[in-house]
C-alpha cells in the first residue's frame, strides 16, 4: 500500500544524539525570511490566518504538517505564486510582494526551489533544464551556461552523461537531484524543497538528506523544506515548524516539539512511527530500540 500522504514516513534507523543542529555552520539569528500575520483565504476558505514564521540564515527547516493544511499554500505564497489576503512575508528584509519590478528580480535570483516531482521541463534535457534559470535571469554565453550546469551536476552527485538525458530517462533519485541542480542554477542563498525525499528509497532518502546537509555546510544555504519524513526531520533538520488550525503551533529544535502538548505535534513525534526513529535524547526513547538503532 503507498504511504499515506498525511503519515509520517519513517525509514530505518537513524544515528544517536541530535546531529547537525551544533555541526557545520550553525544558525545565527539572522532572519532571511519572516512571515508575519499571513492570512491567505480562497472564498470563504480560510487556509492560514495570523501566520508567523522566521527562516533563519544557515538553517535547514524543516516544515510539517497534517495533509491539507497549507503547506505548500503558503510555500506558494512565499514565493508569490498565490495571493495573500492579509500580512506581510520579508525575503532578506524585503517586503517581497510590496517590492518594485528590480527588486523582486534580485530577490528570486537569490533563492531556488526543488518541487515535488522535480518538476522539470520534459522536453529538455537536464543540462538545459539547469540553464531555464539561467537564461531568464542572466546573461551569459552559451558556453558559459553548459560549463556551470555542468559543475551543477556534479555538485549534486549525479554522472556527467546524465546532462544530455531527458527527464523520462532518469530514475526518481536522479530526478530529484536533477531538480536541485537546477534550483541551484543560480548560486542561490535559500533553496526550498517540497517533500524532497518522498518516494524515495531508505538509502537514497539518506543519501539526499546529507547532501542537502552538506550543500548546507559548504555552500551556507538556507533551507526551507517540506516534509512528512520523519527520518529528514531527526536527522537534518536544526529547527522544525509545525503547521496547524492555519498557522504555525510551534517553532523551534526537535527537543521543542517533542516536549509540546498539542495533540496531532504529539501523535506525530510520539506516534508509532516516530519510536522507530527516535533517538535516545528524547525523552520518551525506549533504550531497547535506540541501542539496535545504528547509523544510517
Ligand atoms: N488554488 C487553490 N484554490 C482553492 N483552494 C486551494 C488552492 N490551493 C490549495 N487549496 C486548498 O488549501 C488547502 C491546503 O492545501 P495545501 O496543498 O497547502 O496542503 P498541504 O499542507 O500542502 O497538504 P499535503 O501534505 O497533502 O501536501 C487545501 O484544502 C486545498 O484544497
Ligand atoms: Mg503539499
């Protein structure tokens, strides 16, 4: 049976302690986004109401949520792609909806987005899907864009033959990182990711969280990512935030959320699949589990 979009996926055992939140760069209370009291309605259907969220610069963020409540609402929200009705969402200190035309091109230039199912152009290959950004937002020489989508493909692990293979060729795997490459076209300084490893195997799931770890550590990303993977969330991500009854119900390291009272935070921190997972810091760990847990 395919998993339920609204469950939490778990997918094998994860290493002990907290990783990542100290390691690499860590986060400073630089903000590179801050939605403030964001109310998006379609009719009479209010989906978020009073929003308010930081993304903090350096961070991997991971954001979750029941099935339905508005995540990629208002990931499309931050990135314009749908109206607001009320507040006010700050891209490195811009109001980006309020800015002017120059503006908001120098902004999108500075972030990438992976969506889910990559998302790429079919009858492109690879190596132009990673120039699409490219070519509308720079001016480079031909040569220049097949050499810097070249060095995008190996930034992200994929063989160099794969620049010249069509979307239909590639695995789910390489489609994914197909996808990153081109979010990455720009050098950007945040990238968001929409259920970046769903439908991926255990392996290459973990493979993907510790390159968006490692892109995180060398290339000083922000990272804002969708996810139900309970897996990412242990594993990669510094903070988490929770999306429900139309706005965010808590902000904050996995410590915050598995300490937190609200039912469907505890249900899918404490919940079945999440005692696979869990690591021995937490507080309600079985140690019998933890000690058979192993590094991934
Ligand atoms: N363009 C739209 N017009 C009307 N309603 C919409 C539109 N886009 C989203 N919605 C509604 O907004 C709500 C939230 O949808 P959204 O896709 O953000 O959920 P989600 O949290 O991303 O869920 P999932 O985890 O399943 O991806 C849903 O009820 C959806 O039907
Ligand atoms: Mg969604």
């Amino acid at each position: 049976m395919p998993p339920s979009d609204s469950e939490p996926l778990a997918r094998g055992p994860v290493p002990r302690g907290l990783p990542s939140v100290n390691g690499g760069i860590s986060a400073s209370d630089d903000i590179v986004i801050k939605a403030s009291g964001v109310t998006v309605r379609f009719g009479q259907k209010t989906i978020l109401e009073n929003l308010e969220l930081d993304v903090r610069r350096g961070e991997i963020l991971g954001f979750v949520g029941p099935s339905g409540a508005g995540k990629s609402v208002l990931l499309r929200t931050i990135l314009g792609l749908n109206p607001k009705q009320g507040g006010t969402i700050e891209v490195f200190g811009i109001d980006y909806h309020g800015a002017n035309e120059r503006e908001r091109l120098s902004i999108e230039r500075r972030w990438g987005v992976l969506f889910q199912h990559g998302a790429l152009f079919s009858a492109l290959t690879v190596r132009e899907n990673i120039e699409v950004p490219m070519r509308e937002y720079l001016d480079l020489s031909p040569k220049l864009m097949r050499d810097l989508a070249m060095l995008k493909i190996d930034l992200v692990g994929l063989a160099p033959d794969a620049a010249d293979k069509y979307p239909s060729e590639l695995s789910g795997g390489m489609i994914k990182r197909a996808g990153l490459a081109r979010a990455l076209a720009l050098d950007p300084e945040i990238v968001f990711l929409d259920e970046p490893t769903s439908g991926l195997d255990p392996i290459g799931a973990a493979d993907f969280d510790q390159l968006i770890m490692t892109l995180r550590d060398t290339l000083g990303l922000s990272v804002y990512m969708v996810t139900h993977d309970l897996d990412s969330l242990f594993q990669a991500c510094d903070r988490i935030a929770v999306l429900g009854d139309r706005k965010v119900l808590v902000e904050g390291p996995l410590s915050t959320m598995l300490s937190f009272d609200h039912p469907w935070v505890k249900s899918y921190f404490h919940g079945k699949r999440a005692r696979t997972v869990v690591t021995p810091n937490a507080p309600d760990a079985d140690p019998s589990k933890s000690e058979s847990a192993g590094v991934r």
